[in-house]
C-alpha cells in the first residue's frame, strides 16, 4: 500500500514536470522583477536528479573560485606552483580542488596496485608495504595546514600582486587520514645509531627530504586521506608524507621510501633549493618550521566592499608551525592601533585558525591588517622588520603583516607601507 | 571470588596485556607487509650522501660528459650552462651570493655528490632516470669543468666525485636561528600615524594573472 502511493506520488511528479517548465519560463521573462518567491525560476521548475552528477562539482555560479598560476614565476607548468583561492574558503578546510598544487615533475598518477613503500636502513626489520598493508596499521585523522616557503616570495622586494591568491594562497589546510609514522618505525625498529629519516616521492624528480628522527617519532602521518577522500593525485596519491607545521615540500608526495640513516642526507632540495641566501651570503638551510602568519580573507583585493558604508564582519585566517594561535589583533589604521579578533572553534595544533571581527566602515579610505600571535608568544613582524633581517630581494620565510587598502570606492589594493 | 580476589585477578590480567603490548613494540610484531630481499633494498636505494657514500661503480670523462649534455641537458640548460629561458643556468655566478644570488652548482651547490644523486633522480626533467651511472658520472664531471672545478682531464667516479671540494661547501648555515623577531604584541600607538606613508602598490605594478574568469596564462602580455 505504502509502496504503491509513492510509486503514484513519482507518477504525479512526472506527469507535473510540463507544467513546471511552462511556469520557470514565465519567471524567466520577469528577468526585471525583484528578487523573490514570485519570480525565482528554481522555485518554479523541477531540478537535475540523483544521475546527474555522480561525483558532484561546485555551483555553476562559483566559476571565478579555481586554482590560478602566475604565468612568469617559472620556466614550465610542471614545475611550478598554482595557488588556493583563499577568498573563497569560508572555514579552515580547503576544498581538495582548491588545494594549491607545488610540482617538481608534474602531477604524476600512480596505479595503487602498483604501488608500494620500502622502509629501510638502519632498522631492525626492513619492510615493504602495499597500500592495503599501510592501511591495516592503525590509523589518524588530524587537520594540518600545509604552506610551501615561498608563500608570499613575490612580496619581499615591493607590493607586487594585486590579490589575496597570488600573495597568500601557497598554504591550504586539510584533515589527513593516514598511520603515524612512529606506528611504523616501531613496526621495523629503529637501530641506535638511526638518527635521521629520509622521504623519498615516486615521481619524476624523485624529491628527498631528510627529517630528523624526533619529529619523525613526535607527529608525522603517512597518509592516504584528505577531505572526506582519497589523497587527490595533486597531493601524491595514493600517499604523502605530512610533516605537521613544517614547510611543505618536506611533506613528500607519491611517497615511495623511507630510509634510515645517521646524519641528514643534504639532498638538492635541502641545499641547491629551498634555503635562503642571507644578506652576508650564507644560505639558510634546515628552516623547517613554518613561521606564525595570518591574512585577511574579507575584504580583499579579489573581494571588495561592494554595499557601501555600513557594518561587515572582517575575516581572515592564522596559522603556525609552532603549535596553536593564541590571538589574532586587526588593525584599521595600517599598525598604530590594534584590536583583538574573536577565534573561530576550533582552534587546533599547526592548523588553519579563522579569526572575525566586526567593523563598521564609515566610507573613508583605511589600511587594514592582520597580526598573529602563537601560543609561543611570537608576534607576526611587519614587513619592514622581516626585511631588515632578510634583506631586500629572498624567496623564501616572508610570514609578515599584510596590509590592504580599502578606498572610498570599497575596492581593496595590495599596499605596503614604509 | 571474593571482592578482593577479582581486584588482584584484573591486576594480573592488567599486567598480562600489559606484557602483551611491550611485546607489541617489537620489531616486525605487527606482522604485515613483506620483508624486502638484498637485491630490492639495493634497487631502490638510490640516495647518495655527502660523502659519495653509496656512489655506485661506474664513470665517466669530460668530453664523453660534453657529448651526452650536448644531447640531453644543453635544451634547457644551454651549451656552457648558461641556461636557457628560464631553466637554471648551471655555471657561473661565483661571488654573486651576496648581491645579484646567481645560484649555480658551481657558485651554490656544497657536495658534488649529490650532484650525481640529483641528475640521477630527477634529470633529464622529460626522461627522468633514463641515464646509465657511467653517463651521469660524465655528465657531472662535464658540469663540474664548466665551472672550473674539476680540469679536463678529470674523470668522475664514486671515489673522486666524494674528493671534489665545492667552492661553497662552507657557505650554510643548518642551524634554524629563527625566530629572528622579538616584538610584543602592542595595541595602541604602536606607530607614528604621521610618518605613515605607502611605500608600494600592486595595482600600479600592472603584472597580475586575472582574478576571475577562465585561468589567465597572461599569453601575449607584456608582463615579464
């Protein structure tokens, strides 16, 4: 019985369908007419079904929110980053199609079945595991954020880029499913002398990062999940390395290795790339931690004020490898004055921290901006400060203040202040 | 079981699993995966360290290096290293670390060994891993003598690729000194409102992608 009156219930909405179809082409001819219950043709016609789109995709209306690159940051699309569009995150969790991409040989796509992960070197009992074998360990979940060093790098020598994406979107955040690597390490057994922990990526540059044995034993994953899926082949599918809080490239993708060793390996990517050249000429290196830093998401360059003088809310995000934010102040006045940003539940470890504050913008010209504070007591400096150390033209380490012009228009410009 | 009896019970049972779990710490306990034989570890075991430990045998000369780099470097790095578009330039930019920072391997790079190790894993960039060790050996020795470390007539292997002295060996620094700033968390007059001016604006530096629409490859801009 019960059965019978749905199956005439679908009928009725099948046989309906005509109809509605002639009512959203009425409502779109009133194309002038208000907004509202009268008018909207979603509310006057029957939406796509269940078949439509098995795996799902953002709004057609949401087209201008996807990974972007800048064309002249490198020689090859395969080896250069795209950048997650932070104006467009609403809480801590970047969408996997936002998440920005950083390649060394191009997003490389490996048959699961194929794959396998050796730990060996100065261990008890060498392994080589399946992704079914990594998988029967017992297993996290933790939300990290993850930051390339170079966030930012287009920023150093002057305001360059005109958008939240281009100068802060090298970091993206994600809840990580995977087995921690000490869950490993027990499982082979690390000899005395078994001091460092290299990773090595399967992928065309092969990239090598060396981790000292402490933070391999203290809060590393071996991952397959992100987001409710399976690693997506821009993160290293089917498994990466998550370093929690240090730069991101240590996070090695396509993970295929782990080697034991006593020193640290010293590789192209801990020397050639990713240091820093100091002002006297020596070259940073080992900068693993990634430092406390936060931006205002709303307004922005890519988000202006559009509904005139009144009240917003002010948003943004904080982050630091260092552990937890411990508050975030805003500033309307481009750095004399501060005021404190309420933080956003939840506030987690090495993780994206959104931070709101209301403001009521009186229509004039104004210089805002964003200061974080961790649980260490570091306070994210101001770029003149960050340069006086660094100098005038590195790649690498800029977590300074970000200051945005707000003009009378409500539009919103990359400014920097001297 | 009186009361008393049960509680000493759970505490022996308690100690029981508790031996279980140490005995769970044991190397291999957990029991999965496949122990890997000699001959896959050495397969895969391709990093090399500093001190050319794990260098395999093999070499190669200068001018079979000249050869090979001719055919499968030379696109994008240039004939003498000088880079080509914007690939890495190899040779060159020794004393520029302080000002212009042209870093090559030979004004950069501290172990020559890991130059194999790096042209082994990564190189070339559309091939990877398609050189045999005696052509790598070459092709180091080749880049080495562009930059005038190593003379003509030198011959790379495991034992005088680990010998070679980089000019910058010395120029890192591996100890974090950060963080490198100090400040409190001021609240108020934190500075001269006055003295406040703008020093730069990316709006008027004319050299950002577009923001919206399709992703802009800026083709036909006269950005850089």
């Amino acid at each position: 019985m019960a059965k019978a009156s749905r199956r005439k219930l679908f009928k009725f909405g099948a046989a309906a369908g005509g109809a509605l179809v002639a009512a959203s082409a009425r409502a779109a001819t009133a194309a002038t007419a208000p907004a509202g219950p009268l008018s909207d043709p979603w509310g006057h016609s029957l939406g796509a079904g269940v078949d439509d789109r098995p795996y799902g995709q953002p709004s057609k209306y949401e087209k201008d929110a996807i990974r972007r690159y800048v064309p002249w940051l490198a020689q090859s699309p395969q080896a250069d980053a795209s950048f997650t569009p932070l104006q467009d995150q609403p809480g801590i969790i970047t969408a996997n199609g936002f998440f920005f991409e950083r390649y060394h040989a191009g997003r490389v796509s490996v048959n699961p079945a194929e794959w396998r992960l050796m730990i060996m070197g100065l261990v008890e009992k060498p392994l080589l595991l399946t992704l079914d074998d990594l998988k029967r360990f017992p297993s996290v979940s933790r939300t990290h954020f993850l930051e390339c060093p170079a966030n930012g790098a287009t920023e150093w020598p002057a305001a360059q880029l005109n958008s939240l994406q281009y100068t802060h979107g090298l970091i993206a955040c994600a809840e990580w499913t995977g087995v921690k690597l000490s869950t490993l390490l027990k499982e082979v057994g690390l000899k005395p002398n078994g001091k460092w922990l290299l990773a090595e990526g399967g992928d065309g540059s092969h990239l090598t990062r060396s981790v000292p044995i402490e933070k391999a034993l203290d809060d590393c994953i071996v991952a397959w999940g992100q987001n409710g899926e399976a690693l997506r082949p821009e993160q290293g599918y089917p498994v990466r390395l998550i370093v929690p809080g240090w730069q991101g490239n240590q996070m090695v993708k396509w993970l295929r290795r782990l080697e034991i060793g006593t020193d640290p390996w010293y590789t192209h990517e801990e020397t050639a790339s990713y240091t820093e050249l100091l002002p006297n000429g020596k070259a940073l290196g080992f900068t693993w931690v990634a430092e406390a830093k936060s931006v205002i998401s709303f307004p922005c360059p890519e988000k202006p004020l559009t509904g005139g003088p009144g009240n917003y809310e002010i948003r943004g995000f904080a982050w630091t490898g260092r552990g937890k934010i411990k508050a975030v102040d805003v500033s309307f006045d481009g750095g004399v004055n501060y005021s404190r940003a309420a933080l956003q539940e939840p506030v987690l470890d090495k993780c994206m921290t959104r931070f709101t504050i209301p403001w009521h913008w009186d229509g004039k010209p104004a210089l805002i901006q964003s200061r974080a504070v961790d649980e260490t007591g570091y306070v994210q400096p101001t770029i003149a400060e960050a340069r006086a150390i660094m100098g005038t033209a590195p790649v690498y380490l800029n977590n300074s203040i970000q200051t945005w012009q707000v003009l009378a228009d409500g539009s919103v410009n990359n400014v920097q202040l001297g | 079981m009186s009361s008393s009896a049960k509680i000493w019970a759970s505490i022996i049972v308690s100690g029981l699993m508790l031996g279980t779990t140490a005995h769970a710490a044991e190397p291999g306990s957990y029991g999965v995966g496949a122990t890997p034989t000699s001959d896959q570890i050495a397969q895969w075991s391709i990093a090399i360290k500093p001190d050319g430990s794990n260098l395999p045998p093999g070499s190669g000369t200068v001018s079979q290096g000249a050869d090979i780099y001719g055919n499968e470097c030379a696109a994008c790095h240039g004939t003498f290293g000088e880079g080509a578009a914007a690939y890495p330039k190899l040779a060159g930019g020794v004393g520029t670390l302080k000002t212009q920072k042209l870093k090559t391997v030979g004004s950069f790079w501290p172990y020559a060994p890991i130059l194999y190790d790096y042209i082994n894993r990564a190189m070339p960039f559309y091939a990877p891993r398609s050189l045999t060790s005696n052509q790598v050996y070459a092709i180091s020795a080749y880049i080495l003598n562009l930059n005038n470390i190593v003379p003509d007539d030198f011959v790379a292997n495991a034992k005088t690729l680990a010998a070679v002295k980089m000019p910058n060996r010395d120029g890192f620094i591996f100890k974090d000194p950060r963080p490198l700033t100090h400040d409190v968390e001021c609240m108020s007059h934190c500075a001269d409102a006055k003295a406040l001016v703008i020093t730069s604006d990316a709006s008027k530096a004319g050299i950002t992608p577009k923001t919206t629409g399709p992703v802009d490859n800026m083709q036909g801009s006269s950005a850089k």
